[in-house]
C-alpha cells in the first residue's frame, strides 16, 4: 500500500524528534531560530539537520525503515512562517521517481511532544505507538 | 472533372486522417497506466508502460519497491492535463485530488522506446493548495527545481 500524505508528514516530524533525542540543544537552537534550516537524509541513512547555528548528525534509517517505500535520501527546507509555524517542502526521492510534499506546523507544539511521557514511552518501545502517532499527526496536519 | 475533384478532396481527407491518427497522446498512455494500476494489472504489464531503466530499479519481491510503479493511485480524480514532446521525448503534468480530496500533480516523462511511449521518470507533488497546481506541460526535473530552490 502507498504510504499517505499523512505518513510522510508524520515521518517528517519523526525525523525532526530523532535529531532533538539526539541533541536536544542544538536541534532546539536551529528549529527556534527565525531563519531557514535544512534537514538532508543520504542514502545510507545518515542524516544531518543544519542551519548557520549549528548540525545535528544522526540515523535515520529505523525512522524512514518503516515508510513504504525505497526511500534513497530526503531533503526538506524549512523555513519561518506566522507566529511558531514553520513551512517545509520535503523532496523524497524513490530512485526513479520523486515525491514532493508541502506543509507547515507548529515548532513549539512538536517540541513539546517529544518532552513528554509519550514521546519517551514511544521511543523506548522502538515500534508504533498509536498515541504517538496520533499526536505527531494533529502537529502536522495544521 | 467531377470525378477529378472528388478523387482529391478523398485523397486529402484520407491524409488527414492518417495525420491525426498519428498524433500522440500521452494522456491515452497515463489512462491505460491508471487503469492497469486499478485492475491490479500493473505488475505483469509493466512493460507496457515503463521503461527498461525505470524497471530496473523494481524488485518485485519487496513490496515496497512497488510504490514507483503505482504512483497514479495518488490521483483519485483528474481535473487537467497538458502534455508537450520534443522528439523522443514528452511530458505530461497531470492535476487532481485524492481520494481525501487534497490537492495533487503528477509529472510523467515520457521516452520513445520499442515503439512504444513509456514513461522513464515521475514527480508526484502533495501540495497544500491547488493554486501549485501545473498551468503548462512541465517535465518532474523542471517542476523540482521551481518548488525546490
């Protein structure tokens, strides 16, 4: 079945939590800021969230495992809208093809998600947490 | 002289006719490609719609390879279409909703191959608003590079 627009959002806000576990201070410092920034996924899996205050260097292959489709790398562009929201166009590219997909959410809200119980519960559970999800969805789908 | 008249005017309807049966239309080739992914045909037909090096990149034994071939699925309703081909190549943008009513386009690019038009690359754009939609014929690496900068 072909993931839905909803899932690759959902993955994009996974991708966003990743690096935030990984370094809470960088990440927080380059999604707060109110320039643009970059989120990039090699085909290896090696993934790298940028902007002029900082890099973030994590995994993300168990993230984008679970998408179906062959993903071969991710690159999103964030940039500043109203108020906390902030835009992003992502390009997926599936080898012989690519799938674009626009949004926007807001920053606060996904930070936050991942401070609480559910977040962590998620994570130590490494699998699909229906709570979660539904969380990161409501986030995504402003 | 009647006769004569008739002889020609037959003659040039007929060259007509050849002319337009000769045009291409690649939205004929996206429907038949739609249609073969609704019936579930897709897979045994691919030939028929995609190119040798599009299908290199499929395994058919992981499903999730399988995504490239039913990109199509995306549009549940088709509003516009505009194509355009230079030599051996053409391109088709495609406009349309999901079957949750987003707004949706898909790019295809077509390739002369066997004597057959077959698509060698897509670009399926998930767009939050519909004024994103294609006003011309746009070829996927021409649309990835406006919406991506």
């Amino acid at each position: 079945m072909n993931p839905t627009r909803t899932e690759l959002k959902i993955t994009i806000a996974k991708l966003i939590e990743v690096a935030y576990s990984e370094d809470k201070g960088v990440t927080t410092k380059i999604v707060r800021e109110k320039g643009s920034f970059k989120l990039t996924v090699d085909q290896d899996g090696n993934a790298r969230l940028s902007s002029k205050v900082g890099i973030v260097n994590f995994s993300a292959s168990d993230t984008l495992d679970r998408v179906g489709a062959n993903i071969k790398s991710v690159s999103v562009n964030f940039t500043a809208g109203e108020g906390k929201k902030i835009k992003y166009t992502a390009i997926i590219d599936i080898k012989v093809a690519k799938i674009a997909i626009s949004g926007k959410f807001d920053i606060e809200a996904l930070i936050t998600s991942c401070s609480g119980i559910l977040c962590r519960a998620a994570k130590s559970l490494k699998s699909r947490h229906d709570g979660y999800e539904m969380e990161l969805q409501k986030i995504m789908e402003q | 002289m009647k006769l004569f008249v008739s002889l020609m005017l037959s003659l040039v309807l007929y060259g007509c006719s050849m002319l337009k049966t000769e045009q291409t239309d690649l939205y004929k080739e996206y429907i038949k490609q739609a249609q073969a992914v609704e019936n579930n045909t897709m897979v045994s037909n691919r030939s028929s719609f995609f190119t040798s090096e599009y299908l290199k990149e499929v395994d058919l034994a992981d499903e999730k390879s399988l995504l490239v071939l039913n990109l199509s699925k995306y549009v549940h309703q088709e509003f516009s279409h505009y194509q355009k081909i230079e030599g051996q190549k053409g391109c088709l943008s495609i406009n349309g909703i999901e079957n949750n009513k987003d707004p949706v386009s898909l790019y295809l690019e077509y390739k002369k191959e066997r004597g057959l038009w077959l698509v060698d690359y897509m670009f399926l754009h998930l767009m939050e608003s519909s004024e994103d939609y294609a006003k011309e014929a746009l070829c996927p690496r021409e649309v990835e590079s406006m919406i991506f900068k």
